[in-house]
C-alpha cells in the first residue's frame, strides 16, 4: 500500500535507475508498479539513464554442443586491487534448437536459427519476449537489425548472395564494392528488409555491391553500417531504405583498408592496422557524415593475454605473435573510464588504458565459460517489441 502512495514522478525517477534485473523484480511488489514498469515512458527513462552509464554485454559460448547458451555480462571492478572481472549471469533463451547471436539493437536480440532452418527471432532476454520472424525464401546474407526513429519501429535487413552461372565479370574494379572478378560465375546481390511488425519479407532489388560480414552491430543515427570489399563505408537509412556511400578517413588513401567498423559512444568509428609501427589505430568521425571531422583517435600496440600466452594450459601456439594479428582483435567499446574494452582471438577480454598505454586482462569466470566467446555490446532495457 505504501507503494501505491508514491506520487508517479517520484516512483519513475527511482525505477528508472534501477540495474534492469531489479527493476524486472519489481513487478512483483504490486499492481500499480506492474503496470507502471511496463509504461512507455518508463522504458525511454530506464533506457536513457542506461546509456550514460558502461553498457553490458551479451554471450554466447561458442562449441559444436552447448550454441544453445547465452550470458548476460557486466564489468566489475574491485577497488582493493583494481582488478576488472566479468560478472556473468545465464539467461534463458527461446525454444530454438540451435542459433547465432547476431546483434543487440535497444535490448534486444536478434538471434538466427542455424542451418538448415536458417529461422530469425527477435527476442528480450530479460522480459523473455520473443516474436519469430517470417521464414525467408531468399539465401542466408549479411544480417542488419535496427529501430527506424520515424516509424518506431524494428526492422531486419539482409543482404543475399545467390550464385549464378550465367553472369560474368571483366577483371576490374566495379563501383560499390562489388568484388573485381575473372570469367567465372559470379553471385547477385539481392536485399531484403522486413518491418517487424509486418509478416512479409519485401524485395528492394539488387546492387553491385558486396560486403564484408561485421561481427557487431554499426548502428549511428539510424543508419547500419557495413564495410563494403572494395574498402567503402556503405550505410544504410532505415527510414529512407536507401545505400549512401559514407566519407572515409584519410588513411583510405594510403592503401591501407579497413578492419571493422565500431560505434564509440555514440560515433562511427574505424579500425585499420598500421604494419609499419604495428599498431591497432581507431579512427572516429566525431561529425557524422563530415569527411573532416575523422580523427586518428587511438593507437594501440601489440599486446598478448594471459589465457594466450605460452605457458598458459589452454595455449595451443608458440608464436606470440600469432595471438596478436589484427584479424584476432575485436573492439567492442569505449569505457565511462576512458578504456576501451577489446576481445582477443574470441577467448580473452582486455582493457586498454589510452593514457597509460596500458593493458589489463578481464577476468571471465571459466567455470562457466570456458570456451570461445562471441560478445555483443547490449545496452540493457526494459524495452518491449512493437507488434
């Protein structure tokens, strides 16, 4: 009853700073939270306060067996030592034999059903919502998810390939990304979007361009983002549904490509590997679509974690320097405390101190997690999936 009191100002300021786990549990102490926690309003607050803070993360082991295993992840650290350790909690997942996570958008996931099915389901690990997608008749592609600010609503987007025969090439370099190619079948390029609320995949047409699949999410100012093979930064709007080519940093110039794409707070940001000095550089354009504002932001040396290096059990190489190549290192985002979190080889999360040109290995609790990872930046929320 004293609950029930509460004005519904100061009862929205106190929920909407609540860790997400608590605020689910809070739908228990009453009715009029109840239905209050499942309020609109409520999820912006929650989901704005969340932003501003450190986000979470979402796992996946990745092992032939145990796909069907996802972890909710949050950074911790202890002031005695200033260790850094990785609290992780199982979730409970939908009824699908097997998957990928592809992507976090919002709180949500997008999770792919492994083949044959190739089924999609778009699901909320904390409210345990899910809705299953229309099966598609078109081939697996390159998977985009992301909210369309105009309509409010989710959208899927993939981008096909289906092989032809009959189709040729000139060996040059095709506009767009599309891979130069010799006098051999090539492959269409289809795309697909479907709205989530709408129970049809509908067909924007084909496009001379490929892309190189991204391991994480790149969505910036409403527009996803992929690297196309031909070393272009291609978006795409989700509400005009149209490709533009986006300005890319200098370094373009310079015959050097690109790694991956990344989002640091907010920013587009791009990762390349400098092989003279051997350095990870990030590049962030900190005025979107401004060719101008790109800046060398971080350059980050050779570094091996523990769980890779030699001595360790789990080792299974004696070169170093094997563990170390821009193809093993992921990065996932930047810290409140300036750090930028990285993820090596899919084994080992390591914290990156700019300043100090330092590193610090996260401790990840192996007992649970003793495999591979996949990781994905989650900003947890309350969030509920438009119908």
């Amino acid at each position: 009853e004293y609950y029930d009191r509460l004005p519904q100002e100061v009862a929205l300021e106190i929920l909407s700073r609540l860790p997400l786990l608590s605020l689910v549990q809070s739908k228990s102490v009453c009715r009029a939270w109840r239905t209050f926690i499942q309020d609109q309003l409520l999820v912006n607050k929650h989901f704005k306060h969340m932003v501003e803070n450190d986000p979470s993360f979402i796992l996946q082991i990745m092992g032939h067996c145990i796909q069907k295993q996802l972890y909710f992840g949050d950074l911790s650290s202890d002031p005695n030592d200033e260790n850094v350790m990785m609290i992780a909690k199982k979730l409970t997942i939908p009824t699908l034999l097997s998957f990928h996570l592809v992507s976090s958008c919002n709180g949500l996931l997008l999770l792919s059903a492994t083949h044959p099915s190739f089924e999609l389901c778009i699901y909320n690990p904390f409210t345990r919502d899910y809705v299953d997608l229309p099966k598609r008749s078109h081939h697996a592609g390159v998977l985009g998810f992301g909210f369309d600010p105009t309509t409010k609503k989710y959208k899927v987007v993939e981008i096909s390939y289906k092989r032809t025969t009959h189709l040729y090439f000139r060996r040059r370099v095709v506009r767009f990304g599309m891979r130069p190619a010799s006098q051999t079948a090539a492959s269409s390029v289809e795309i697909h979007i479907l709205t989530v609320s709408s129970n049809t995949w509908r067909n924007l047409g084909s496009f001379p361009f490929r892309f190189v699949l991204q391991k994480s999410q790149v969505l910036v100012n409403g527009k996803l983002h992929w690297r196309a093979t031909t070393n272009l930064i291609m978006s795409f709007d989700l509400a005009t549904e149209q490709f533009k080519e986006v300005p890319s940093p200098d370094f373009i110039a310079s015959n050097r490509r690109i790694h991956e794409l990344v989002v640091l707070r907010g920013c587009l940001s791009a990762v390349s590997f400098d092989d003279d000095n051997e350095e990870l550089e990030i590049w962030v354009m900190k005025e979107y679509d401004v060719k101008e504002s790109w800046v060398k932001q971080f350059s980050i040396g050779a570094y091996v974690p523990k769980i890779l290096q030699p001595n360790y059990q789990c080792h299974s190489s004696n070169d170093p320097r094997f563990h170390s190549r821009k193809k093993w290192i992921q990065v996932l985002c930047l810290l409140k405390s300036g750090g930028l979190l990285l993820q090596y080889r899919n084994k080992a999360l390591v914290v990156y101190d700019p300043h100090c040109r330092t590193f610090q290995d996260v401790e990840v609790p192996r007992e649970e997690i003793p495999r591979c990872l996949r990781t994905v930046v989650h900003v947890a929320s309350l969030n509920w999936i438009g119908t």
